[in-house]
C-alpha cells in the first residue's frame, strides 16, 4: 500500500508532537544538553533535568521552561552522575512531580586536555567515571519507567511512541584524538552500551540511540578542548558540510529520534558533525 499523503504528514515535527511526553537528562545545564531539552519542550513535552551545580540547574530548568506557555520543567541540582544513589532520588522526584518518564537523555560528561603521560589514573577514572559510568547509571535509573511508558504507549500510529533513550556520545574515537585517552576510553565505551541496552531492551519496546556531535560552537566542551579562534580565521573550512555545527543541529537530531520517525531506528549512532570526523577535522 503507498502511504497516503495524510498520514505521512500527520505526526513528525509538528507543534505538540510531544505533548504530555515527560523527558530526562543527565547534563541539562550544558549548552548541548539544554538545546536537546528546549526543542523537545518547544514541541509539547515536559523536562526534568538534573546538574551538578544547584543554582545553574535550577536557572536552566526556569529558563527552558520559557520556551512553551504552561510547560513543566524542574531543575535538580547537587546530582552527580557518578552515584547510583543521587541518580535515583532524582529520577523519583521526576516520576512524582511529572507523572511519569517517556524519554532519557544521557548527556551528562566531563573532559580536559592531557598527554597520557600527564593523565592520573584518577584523572582518566574521573572522567570514565563520568562519562560511561554515569551513562550506564542514568540509563539504569531509567530504564525501568521507560519500559513501563512504552508499554502504555507503544509504536502506533495514533501517538508518538514512548520507551526511548538517548546517549550523547562524540567522534573522538573513531580514528583517535591526542590528548583525549580518557575521553577516547569513555566515550567508545558509550557506544557500546547503547547497543547493550538496544539488544537487551528492544523486545521490551525501548529504542536506544548515540548521538554523536562533532565541534559544536559556543559550548563548554568547545571552550575547553578547541584552539581558540583567531578573528578572520576559518578553522571549520576543512568540514565537508563546511562550517562548524550549532546546538540546534544535535536539538534537530534528538527530535528525529524521539518522534515517530525513528520508529525501527535502534541500536544506532547518529553523526551530527558535518563529515568532520572523516576528515580527521577535531575541535
Ligand atoms: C590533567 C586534570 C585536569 C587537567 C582535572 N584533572 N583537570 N588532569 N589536566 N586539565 C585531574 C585532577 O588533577 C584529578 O586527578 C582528577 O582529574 C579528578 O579531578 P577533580 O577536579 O577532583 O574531579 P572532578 O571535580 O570530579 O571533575 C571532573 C572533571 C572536570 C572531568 C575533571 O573537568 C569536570 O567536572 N568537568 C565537567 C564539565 C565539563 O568538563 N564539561 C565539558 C564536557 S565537553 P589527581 O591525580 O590530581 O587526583 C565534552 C565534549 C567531548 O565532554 C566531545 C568533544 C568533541
């Protein structure tokens, strides 16, 4: 049967899309992460994000809530990826306060620049820590209320389904990247736990899905581990696409994933760096 004009057009980035959807994410003070967020709320949906810092998420949380008259978003500070236990808390109040949790972001991730021969076994546990174990925790949080939402709303095409989670991963490891052996460790090992709990999680109606940007302009990771650029310079020329990414273009990735569109999209990594990482273009 051809598909038919209407439902085609019918539930794909359309305004409220995503309304009534309850979103959370790991990392939602940073600039990546919070354009993640906004777009999701600017289509209907709630957020609860949580943070390091109490004062920074909680503004975050207020600020994104702007974005859409009568959205919900709370702000969760003093949660560190790193403990099971503070993940949980939050993931509870977020239940309570929302209702329930439709989709997961795992944004949260720490990085510096350091030789290897400069880098402590803390330092590279610090950022595993982080970056891969904080991913398997929020994932582990989630999981089982992600799995209870996409049973109540599964794929149909009625609703935009529920169940989905999201990694926000890098490039750093495809070919390797100096300085980054820590990075490099944690953000392979992302990957490979998106699979994981695609394999895993799939028959119970979860997708599970990398993003992985490439140099985003104006972000923190972007301030910590880029050259800074000169006035009248172009670094971002050797990009095939050209220019360097903005946080939209991750915002527009989460999108797609989320909605109905990525339906039988699963255990994959989404690349969002303009061809950069194939010409070994770094930040
Ligand atoms: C060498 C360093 C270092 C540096 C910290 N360490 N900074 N070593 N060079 N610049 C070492 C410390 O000396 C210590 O080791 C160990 O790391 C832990 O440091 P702490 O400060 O105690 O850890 P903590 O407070 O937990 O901080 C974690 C952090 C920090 C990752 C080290 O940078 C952080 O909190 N970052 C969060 C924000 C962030 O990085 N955002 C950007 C993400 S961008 P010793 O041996 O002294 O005990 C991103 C994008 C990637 O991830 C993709 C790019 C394309």
């Amino acid at each position: 049967m051809p598909l038919d004009r209407s439902e085609y057009l019918s539930n794909i980035f359309k305004d409220g899309i995503f309304k009534d959807k309850v979103v959370f994410c790991t990392g939602g003070n940073g600039s990546i992460c919070s354009a993640q967020v906004r777009a999701l709320v600017h289509l209907g949906a709630n957020a609860c994000i949580v943070g390091r810092n109490v004062e920074k998420t909680e503004g975050m949380a207020k600020d994104i809530a702007t974005a859409r008259l009568g959205s919900k978003v709370i702000g969760i500070g003093a949660v560190d990826v790193r403990s099971m236990e503070s993940l949980e808390k939050a993931v509870a109040t977020c239940v309570k306060e929302l209702g329930r949790m439709d989709f997961a972001i795992a944004g949260a991730a720490g990085n510096f620049l350091a030789p290897m021969s400069q880098l402590s076994a803390n330092a590279f546990k610090a950022v595993i820590d982080i970056d891969l174990v904080g991913s398997y925790n929020c994932a582990k949080a989630c999981l089982p209320h992600l799995v209870k939402a996409a049973k109540e709303c599964p794929t149909a095409k009625t609703a935009t389904p529920s169940g989905r989670i999201i990694f926000v991963s890098a490039t750093l490891h495809y070919q390797g990247t100096a300085l980054q052996t820590h990075a490099v460790a944690a953000k392979a090992g992302v990957d490979a736990l998106s699979s994981q709990v695609c394999i895993e999680y799939g028959p119970l109606g979860i997708t599970s899905n990398v993003i992985s940007p490439g140099p985003i302009g104006g972000t923190e990771g972007m301030d910590r581990l880029a050259k800074k650029v000169q006035p009248g310079e172009n670094p971002w020329k050797a990009i095939p696409s050209g220019r360097i990414g903005a946080v939209k273009d991750i915002a527009d990735a989460t999108v797609y994933l989320f909605s109905d569109a990525a339906n039988y999209t699963n255990g994959e990594v989404l690349v969002v760096d303009g061809g950069a990482w194939r010409t070994a273009h770094g930040p």
